[in-house]
C-alpha cells in the first residue's frame, strides 16, 4: 500500500540498480563526454521578430570561387565534429578525397558542445548515393552531427546578444527530433542485448522509422514480434497490479480509456498513430516516433509544441522487468495515460515554452525540474501519496520504493529542485511531492520567470507556432485574442444569468 505520510527524514539511498526513465539526462551525456545542448544542431540564432539571423562564427575557406545556388542539383552539405589537434583538418579532408567528393566550400570553428573539437561545414558536389556513401564512410572516423545545413545557418552577420536556435513552428520539429544524441541502435557492452544480433538489427529498423519521420505524416505501424508482445505483456501484467494502490487518480481515470480506444492490454501493444490520436482529442497532445535520446533542449521544444518524442522500440526479452533505456514500455505505460490529462498537458507545455531561447543553464534548471516532475513526481490525493512520474509509473520497484517508508519526500519547489542532482542507475535521493498539477504548474510560471530571455513566448494553436512578444505590436496581438476568449466568457455567464437565475 501507498504510505500516508508526505513529509519523511532522508535516509540513505537505496543502493539498488535502477535506471531513469527518460528521453534524455544531462548527467548520463556528461558522463559520456556531451554537453548540455544539441550534439547535431548546427546553429547558435537570434531571433529577431520572427526572422532569424546568426553572428559570425567560422572562418570560410573555399576551394572553389565560383558562385553557385545552393540550390543546385547535387550540392549537399555536412556537418561533423573531430578532436582539435595539429593535422586533424586535413585527416578530415581525405576521406572526402577517398570518395571522390569534391568540395566547394567548407568552415570551421571550435565546438561549442565539446571541449578540445572543432566542428567542420562541409559544403559537397556529388551524387547523392556518392554522399550517402561519404557518410557511411565519416561516421567511422568522425561523429557527424547534421547533414544537408545550408550554408546560411551557419554563419551570417548578427548584432546583439546571441540566443539559442528553437522551433518557431511545429514542423521545425522534425529538425529537433532528428538530432539524435544516441541512437537506439547503438546499445552498451552491459546492456542485455548486447550480443543479440537479431534485437541489435531489430532496433536498427526502429531508428530507420522515426528518422524517415516527418511532421504531418502517420505514424507507420509497427508489427510487433511475439517475444516483443511477451516482454510488454509481463511489464502491463506486473505494473497493473500496482496502479490502483499507488498512481495518481488521472492516471487511473485515463488508463481504461487507453484500453478501449488504443487497444492497451497484456496481449497487444499499442500503436503509437492511435495514441497521438487519442491524446489529440483528449488534451492537445501528440506523439512522434524518435529514434534515440535527444538533448534537454530538443525534447523540451517539442512539450512547447504539445508533443511528446516517443521510442517505438521493446526492451530485451531476457530481462523484461529492467531497461537501461526507455523504451515503448515506459513511454506507453509511464507518460501517454498523464498526458491525456489536460492539466497535466498544459504543466508539461509550460515546461517546453520555458526552456525555449533560454540559456544552457536555465534549460539545465528546467530539465531538472521535468526530471523531479514529470519523470519521478509524487501528488498528494486523499491524505495518501499517489504517483504521477512516469519513471515511477513503469518501474516496479522504484514505484513500490518512493511510496514506502524509506523514501526520502521533500515539498516541489522549482529553486531547489533545480539544484537537486539526477540519479541515473540508482532510485533517487528524494522525491518531490505537490498539492496537485495546478500547484505545480502555477511554481513553474513563478520560476520561469527568472530565466533571462529578451522576450516571452506566446503559443499560438491556431496555427501551432510560437510568437514572440518583444514589441508592442506582438502583444497587441495576444491581447486581441485575450479579448474574443473574455467576450466569449461573458456571454456565457449572462446566459447563466438569464437562463439559470443565476
């Protein structure tokens, strides 16, 4: 059963294995050498009333003087990074030599992302199976970080402080979510399926579905092998047992829902087309197919946008009660049923709307926050602790831990929170506990605004853009919309009024 008490003394950490269920974590990419920001975007941007402009930051060198239209047939591009060492440069330049691709324009400058690299804009004449080909053939000696950038978003003249490139609409989206970090393909020496060559291909063909994915599309539909539905089937049977002591009372109402119009049960997994959807119709939110980990401010962007990047892939069939990874497991069972809430919809969108323009410090503030929330948050509900964390919710034994005794509860507030550190293969230190998603939605408003950006963010559904409000006209704009919602809202009460008495 779910303990009644809220507040609880800290013990020591359980010292038990346990992965965070999340899309991605500043730690574990810390750890791995990756910084806080994009690893495959290819821009700093100012945003300037809608347009976007870039300073400065490379030094051109052209082999070639002609000008010519980016345009062109067979012109494409690619951006990779290397270590900064004497000769790293022309290492580089000879694998494009080994393909016979040649090169009219190319720029660098130091990384960013990176301590001790430079990051190379390679602008190609070839084919494009010979590029396909040249790609094949670089990601065995350098890590590639975009392919196919204009020229233009990488260096153009800019004045005033730089802000971080973000989605202005949500088909941007398609550049975020493709901007992998890790792909899921690419598993650890310790990970179960390791060895398993047939799940190694598997997860391969799941990176090929999302990254063939683009905004507006349906989302293919995947069938599922029977040692897949068998590992699903004993993560829903096991977690089902715990829900109706231990998660939160709209997660239970959503479930069932999930069931009968996304064909959740034991025996079938369901397709991430019918749960974007359903979630649609529910709260505003949508789901798409990514086929790896993404950087906080790539996944953040797209909660702006009201969707949510989701794995399609199972975890290995010889452990089905642990992954190192999320998996469809998580995603499916941790965080569709809470973002069919539309409460819990809107708290996630403020998160995302935050973290837009904001610097790699307040997005590491708001990962952190989602982190402690949206991954691993408790709610009070009836005098008893209840669970909303989707790492919770599609974990068995980090589920039973946080709602015992020994776990360690402290009150959500976004300015320490923000400081409290991420586990990532052990439970967490201590949970975060509020009243309800209103409450935790109206302390993230407060706390987002002492992120520094020269401008607010406006979302407009209407169109699934953002606007920025940086001059009078633009907030005009938003008060012009504020002003139809109101006259709509008071037509309603005086027909109350009239009708009702009262």
């Amino acid at each position: 059963m779910a303990s009644s008490h809220v507040m609880k003394d800290c013990p020591e950490p359980v010292p038990k294995m346990q992965p965070a269920m999340m899309m991605f974590s500043s730690k574990y990419w810390s750890r791995r050498g990756m910084s806080l920001d994009s690893a495959m975007f290819h821009q700093q941007q100012r945003h300037t009333g809608g347009q976007m402009s870039r300073r400065p930051s490379f030094c051109p060198i052209n082999e070639k003087p002609d000008k010519e239209s980016d345009e062109e047939s067979g012109r494409t591009a690619v951006v990779f990074s290397l270590k900064n060492e004497v000769g790293c440069l022309v290492k580089a330049l000879r694998l494009f030599q080994e393909k016979r691709v040649n090169l009219n324009h190319i720029e660098s400058r130091v990384s960013k992302r990176v301590t001790n690299e430079v990051e190379i804009f390679a602008d190609c004449s070839c084919s494009k199976k010979e590029f396909n080909e040249l790609l094949e053939h670089l990601k065995d000696h350098v890590n590639i970080i975009s392919f196919n950038t204009p020229a233009h978003v990488w260096s153009a003249e800019a004045d005033g402080d730089d802000v971080p490139w973000f989605p202005m609409k949500i088909s941007e989206l398609d550049q975020c979510s493709h901007r992998v970090l890790m792909y899921g393909s690419e598993l650890d020496a310790d990970h179960p399926g390791f060895k398993d060559n047939v799940y190694r291909q598997r997860r391969k063909y799941f990176v090929e579905v999302a990254m063939n994915y683009k905004f507006g599309m349906p989302i293919p539909r995947i069938e599922y092998t029977q040692d897949e539905v068998k590992t699903w089937g004993v993560v829903f049977r096991e977690l089902t047992k715990l829900y109706p002591t231990h998660a939160c009372r709209e997660y239970l109402k959503n479930l069932p829902l999930l069931s009968k119009h996304c064909g959740y049960r034991e025996d079938n997994i369901p397709q991430l087309e019918d749960v974007s959807l359903f979630l649609r119709e529910r709260s505003g939110f949508t789901v798409r197919p990514v086929a790896g980990y993404l950087s906080p401010r790539d996944f953040l962007a797209g909660l702006a946008y009201r969707v949510f990047n989701c794995t399609q892939y199972v975890r290995h069939s010889t452990d089905p009660l642990y992954t190192p990874e999320p998996d469809t497991c998580h995603e499916l069972l941790g965080h569709v049923p809470l973002l069919a809430d539309p409460k819990f919809a809107q708290f996630s969108q403020e998160i995302g709307l935050a973290s837009l323009g904001a610097s790699d410090e307040d997005v590491q503030k708001l990962a952190t926050c989602y982190f402690f929330t949206i991954e691993f948050g408790l709610c009070k509900q009836d005098g008893q602790l209840r669970a909303y964390g989707a790492g919770l919710l599609s974990s068995i034994g980090e589920l039973r831990h946080a709602l015992s005794d020994q776990a360690c509860v402290k009150m959500f507030d976004p300015r320490t929170t923000c400081n409290q550190e991420c586990l990532i293969t052990t439970f967490q230190d201590v949970y975060f506990v509020s009243e309800s998603f209103e409450e935790a939605k109206e302390k993230m408003r407060e706390f987002a605004k002492t992120i520094k950006r020269p401008f607010s963010v406006y979302y407009n559904p209407y169109t699934q853009s953002v606007d920025l409000l940086k001059d009078t006209r633009g907030i005009e704009n938003v008060v012009q919309d504020l002003r139809s919602d109101l006259t709509t809202v008071c037509d309603a009460l005086g027909k109350m009024n009239t009708y009702m008495g009262i």
